[in-house]
C-alpha cells in the first residue's frame, strides 16, 4: 500500500523553517545600504582607534616636547624667513683692552666657544613640522591626537551618560505617568527654570576639574532634553495595539518598556544622542577656555582652540586649522553615521521596505 503524500508537501523544508527576522539585525542589514552611513562608521572607528593607541602611548606619547622651533610653519609653507637685521649699523665702540677692567675678559671667548659646543651637541630644533608647532615649539599633530582622546571621550561620555539618565526617567514618566509622571516633571522643571551656564557654574564648584568631572557636568546638565521627547514617545507608544497584545500575552511591565517600546523609539535616541555628543564636545571647548575643563596638564581641543587665539593674532594659524579640521571630520562623521542608524531604526520607514 503506497503511502499518500500530505497536502503541505509541495512547501519547502527552507520556508517551514524560516524565522522572523529580529528589530536590530534588519536594523544592521538597512544600515550596512546605506553607504554614506557605514563608511562614516568607519571614520568613527579609525578615530577610536586613533584615542585607543594614544592612551597606550604609542603615539602622541610626547606632545608636551618641544621638537621645533617656537611657531614652527608647516612643513608645506617651508621654513619661516629669518629677521631681517637692522639696517642701521651698530656703532663701534673704542678698541679698548677690556682685561684691563675685568679680569674675567679673556675667558668670555673660551666660554662662548664651550656654549656653542653644547648647543650644538643639543637634538636641533626643526625649521618645520607637518602641522606646524605651537608658540612652544610643540608638534601640532601630537596635541590634536593627544586632544582628539579628552575631547571625543568627554563629548561621547557625557551624551552617553546624558542619554542613559533622560531614556530612563522619560520611559517612567511616559509609561506610567500619575504621580510618578508628576514627580518626574516637576524635576524637569526645576532644571529648565535656571539658566544653563549657571547650572553649569554650580556643578562645576562643587566636582571641580578634570575630564571625569567634565563628564559628570555635562551630563547632569543635558539630559533634559532626552527626558522630553523619550517620554512623549512613550507616551504615544504605551497604548497602541502592539503593547497591549505584549500585556494580554503576559509580558511583564519591564519587557514592555524596554522590548517592545524602547526599540520603537530608538531612532529618536540616537538623533538626539547624536546632537548631544555634538553639543557636548562644544561646551568642553568652552569650559576649557574658562578655566573648568581639563587640568593645565592636559590637552584637548578646547585647550588648542584658546592658546591658537593669541597665535592668531601674529598670523600663526596652523593650530586653529588643525583643531578645527578634527573637530569637524569627527563630528559631521558621527552626525552621519547617527543618521544612517536613524533610518534604520525608523519604524515608518521600515514599514515602506520591499
């Protein structure tokens, strides 16, 4: 007797076994199309890299030396001209036997012979660098690499720390809202009613100086903005059909924050985390110029941009070029690639895919 072949057997083994793909690795697949975003990912990634290698000292271990002369130009303006000597010719005085005076005369000769020596056995400071030295001799470069690890680690940390602390206070406020919503309200009232930079000032004299302290500032201060719009989306999301079907089936308050809503609204996070890092990376250039960022001993590109100030003034503009060329790769390369990872996440656009 033959056996009879059931009516789902024309389906393929592939299509039996097929699984619905997850939020975050269609996520990964839409990003990796999008070419702009991935290579400023890359961009991203070469500069962590390039603070990774500066923390272990394998370069810029040595920014503080002073390997060129004072204001060195750089290597592609060739070395600066020497002053031109006066034009008027110094007066002569008598031919006068100075032993005759000073018992030490005879011996200036021989010293100054010894100090030139010295000198010249000394490391000579280079005429040029590839970007110029600052009014100390310093290499340019090694302060914006050495500077590219506070200034990205204080930009992206604090925005990190910022996000973590808005995200959550705005899924609570948003979800659960009554006296919990007020309460957390209230506190964001209290933070936006004083003006920004005297929150700042206040937060500064009690933590004091130092990149940790940058970061705890900067983050106390600029999570606010998070806080709003994470829990008017939560708001939005807590009552739609998708959460309510994750409730019937016994999803627990967690899951339901945190699984369901949170990956919803990821794409708002990440813009907003985006401009954070962005802003935050500015106000350490501000703070160092005023004294409250990093220690006198440490380097970052609101250090640079302050000393290139009176640089700018007898036309050495080669620090401020360079702080500023790698400020803006790093920043328009992160915006980039948290735009990329926007659209990804989009559920609007998600819906219009195939």
């Amino acid at each position: 007797m033959s056996a009879v072949l059931p009516a789902s057997g024309n389906r393929t083994l592939d299509d039996a076994q097929q699984k619905s793909e997850g939020v975050w690795h269609a996520a990964w697949r839409r990003f990796k199309g999008d070419r702009v975003g991935y290579w400023s990912m890359m961009v991203v990634f070469a500069f962590i890299a390039l603070i990774a290698l500066a923390a272990l000292g394998v370069v810029a271990k040595n920014w503080q030396d002073e390997v060129g002369v004072p204001n060195a130009p750089p290597t592609l303006m060739g070395p600066a001209p020497p002053q031109a000597a006066s034009a008027i010719e110094q007066p002569k005085g008598p031919n006068v036997d100075l032993s005759d005076i000073d018992p030490l005369a005879p011996r200036y000769k021989e010293w100054d012979e010894k100090a030139k020596q010295f000198q010249t056995a000394e490391t000579p400071k280079r005429e040029t660098l590839p970007f110029g030295a600052d009014r100390l001799g310093r290499d340019v470069l090694a302060k914006a690499i050495k500077g590219t690890e506070i200034s990205v680690f204080v930009g992206v940390m604090a925005a990190l720390a910022a996000t973590g602390l808005g995200t959550l206070l705005g899924a609570l406020g948003g979800f659960f809202g009554g006296k919990v919503g007020d309460f957390l309200e209230w506190i964001y009232n209290v933070f936006e009613s004083i003006p920004n930079i005297l929150l700042i000032f206040a937060f500064a004299a009690v933590v004091g100086r130092g990149v940790q302290s940058v970061v705890i500032i900067l983050a106390l201060t600029g999570w606010t903005g998070m806080y709003r719009q994470v829990r008017a989306e939560f708001m939005k999301h807590r009552s739609r059909e998708y959460v309510r079907a994750a409730e019937a089936i016994g999803a627990s308050t967690g899951s339901r924050m945190f699984r369901h809503i949170l990956p919803n609204v990821s794409h708002v996070i990440l813009v907003r985390m985006s401009l954070l890092a962005v802003g935050f990376i500015k106000a350490e250039v501000i703070l160092s110029y005023l004294g409250l960022g990093v220690r006198v001993d440490q380097v970052s590109w609101g250090t640079m941009l302050a000393e290139a100030q009176s640089e700018l003034i007898l036309g050495h503009w080669w620090q401020l070029a360079t702080a500023t060329l790698f400020m803006a790769v790093f920043v328009t390369a992160f915006s980039m690639m948290a735009d990329a990872w926007r659209d990804a996440l989009d559920p609007k656009l998600r819906g219009l895919e195939k």
